[in-house]
C-alpha cells in the first residue's frame, strides 16, 4: 500500500520539511483502495500545528485537475496550511463522483474522509480544530454533505458552483454553528443559481446556513471594484454576520458567471477575474476553527508580547502591548488611506471602532500588518 510506504519515508524525516511536497498515496477504507494527493507547504514544521484544507474535485474531474483548477498551494506556501485533494470514485457510468445522494451510489465518502482525516493527522502536526471543506460542483456538495454529517470534524465550508440537495434541509445534523462561504454564478448552467431537481435554490441554501447560525437576516452588501472588464461579468458579496460563536454565512453572487472557479488560470467562459475563489475562501476559513471566530490573534510578524482583539469586531480594538518599548499604530483601510495613528507604549489601549462603515482595514505596527474585520 502507498500509505504504508508513505509512513516508513515519514520516519526517516527531519524535525522539519524543507521543500514543498507533493505526495500521492492512499488508504484502504470500506475494502477500497481510496487515493489522495498531499500538498505540504515548505514552511511546515512538524512541531506546529497548522490547518488542513479539503479541496474536492467536481463531478468526471479529478484529485490532480482540483489541484490546479481550484489551486491553493500559492497560499498554502506563506499561511504554511496542508492542503489534501481526495479521489472520488467511478459511478455506474464510470465518472468520478462524490456519494452526495443524487447518484445511485452506495460509496461510504463520509467514512473515507473520516478516516483519510485520522491519517493525515498521524503523519503531520494537523491543529484538528482547524479542518475546512472546500470544492468545484460535486465537490461543493461534498462540502454541504460534510457540513451535515462529519460536522464534529468539520469548522467551516466554502462551496463553489456546487449547492444542496433539497432534501438535506430534512436530514442535516450539523453539531456546531457552522460558517459557511458561498460562490456561484447567476449562469451557471450545470448548477442552476435557481436550483433544479437535484440542487437547492442558492438564495435558500444560504438562508438556510443563516437561520441555523441564527445570523443578521440581513446582509452587508459589498459590490467588488469591476476589476475585469473582459469577463463579461460582475461580483457581489453578501456577509451575514453575528451568528452563533460569531461565526457568518457570505456569498459571493456572480452576475453573468458560468460553472466555473473565479480567478482560475485554467478556466475558460464565463469565469469571473474580479476575485480569487481561492483567496477569498482562505480568508473566510482563517478566521474561524471548530468554535467559531478565533478569540485573539497577534500581528503577523510580532512579538507575541502585542495582541489586537477582538477580531472581527462591531465596537472596538484592543491592543495589549507588553513590551518595554513604544509602538507606532497606524488604521488604514483598503486603499492604504489612514484613519487613525497613534503611538503608545506599555499596557492596554483600546480604539472605538463603532463609527467604521464594515468591511476590511488594516493595522499597521512596526513595519507588520494585520487584518481587521468590522462588521
């Protein structure tokens, strides 16, 4: 077996990986040999924690096509993520598919990444607080699938161009408030933005999400800057914020964009090029872990001495800053414009945030950023 190959390589490691990795192997589950295919990022260090993407391939494609089709190993590179790209298996018209309930399949895919999460944790230092889902179509609906029935594994989705099946709204039993990010096309002619037999209404697979997470019934609105004027379509981002462990559902809606990944290099027609699938997925997913928004953060590149919370925030920031030096505070929001400078030096301060329109700023101290969510 590759596993078993895999894990003896594993032993003859060093404490650390010293180049990105790219690694296929496979488990047996269910009396099937089931492949997948690792990317381990260079910066990974076995004696840290770090989070592990899902990337599922959609229905015909494959583990190798999602790898570059829907591709984070960019990202993964600087956050120092793991990123897995499973195998689905032949249906009875041999196409590779995930068992989400509209075929006629009897493929335990829920008990296969159950147990391909287990063994990825056995091989690497995987914080299993951190564990998202994410795929193209089929793989979308995986996605919603893991949401509803491997949810104690699972801390947050991103689906693009899949949906749910209508009867999961029935059946799902997801166990923890659950966020969950969005992105479809109004084109989209294989799943259909108004749904079809075997696909929920995207309108209501998100008002779903929201009423589970008890989150605003009504969303912040943002158009994204028409960055693309070739595409022949446009972006708009929908966040309902506020839920349960103050986790949200958002949407990115893209008028006039077809089956496709936003921002692929590998796509054709009707992909939207005003936003990165991929970054904003890994945006969304790197504010939540199993229990919802993470408490506190510490800029990147700081002295962990310096704390900024919370974060995301309605009211205020708070900077605890326990060094014996003086540091220099700088807002900005997305256009680089300053907001608010200020220097203080050791203890606590704290800046009323209430006024901000929401969306995205940055902090600024020393030379290192980090981003601030106001909703």
């Amino acid at each position: 077996m590759k596993t078993y190959l895999l894990l003896i390589a594993l032993i003859t490691y060093p404490v650390f990986i010293s180049a990105q990795q790219t690694i296929n192997a496979s488990i047996m589950h269910n009396g099937l040999e089931r492949d997948y295919i690792l990317y381990v990022p260079s910066n990974h260090y076995t004696s840290n924690n770090v989070p592990l993407i899902l990337n599922f391939h959609g229905y015909t494609s494959n583990a190798y096509e999602q790898m570059f089709y829907g591709d984070f190993r960019s990202i993964a590179d600087t956050a120092g993520f793991i990123i897995a790209h499973p195998q689905g298996t032949a249906d009875n018209l041999n196409n590779n598919h995930w068992n989400v309930g509209w075929q006629a399949s009897t493929v335990d895919d829920i008990g296969f990444i159950d147990h391909l999460i287990d063994t990825i944790a056995s091989m690497f230092s995987i914080d299993l607080n951190r564990v998202y889902s994410t795929g193209m179509s089929n793989g979308g609906f995986m996605s919603y699938q893991l949401a509803c029935e491997l949810s104690n594994r699972i801390a947050a989705i991103a689906s693009v161009t899949g949906s749910m099946n209508p009867y999961k709204l029935s059946s799902c039993q997801a166990q923890h408030p659950t966020p969950v990010m969005q992105i479809h096309g109004t084109s989209d002619g294989v799943v259909a933005y108004n749904g079809t037999n075997f696909s929920l209404h995207i309108d209501s697979t998100v008002k779903y999400w929201v009423d589970y997470n008890n989150c605003d019934q009504t969303a912040i609105v943002t158009n994204m800057p028409n960055i693309s004027l070739w595409d022949g379509s446009t972006a708009t981002h929908y966040a309902y914020n506020n839920g349960d462990n103050r986790v949200s559902v958002e949407l990115f809606k893209i008028d006039m964009g077809g089956h496709t990944w936003p921002g692929s290099l590998f796509a054709g027609t009707g992909t939207n090029q005003d936003i990165r699938a991929s970054e904003e997925i890994w945006k969304f997913f790197s504010k939540y872990d199993i229990n919802g928004v993470i408490a506190s953060s510490s800029a990147k590149g700081l002295n962990k001495k310096v704390r900024i919370y919370p974060n995301p925030t309605k009211d205020y920031i708070i900077i605890e800053n326990n060094n014996a030096i003086n540091n220099n505070y700088i807002l900005c929001d997305l256009n680089g414009k300053v907001i608010a400078s200020e220097t203080f030096s050791n203890g606590t301060f704290m800046y009323d945030v209430s006024n901000l329109k929401p969306g995205v700023y940055f902090i600024k101290i020393n030379g290192f950023f980090e981003k601030l969510i106001k909703y």
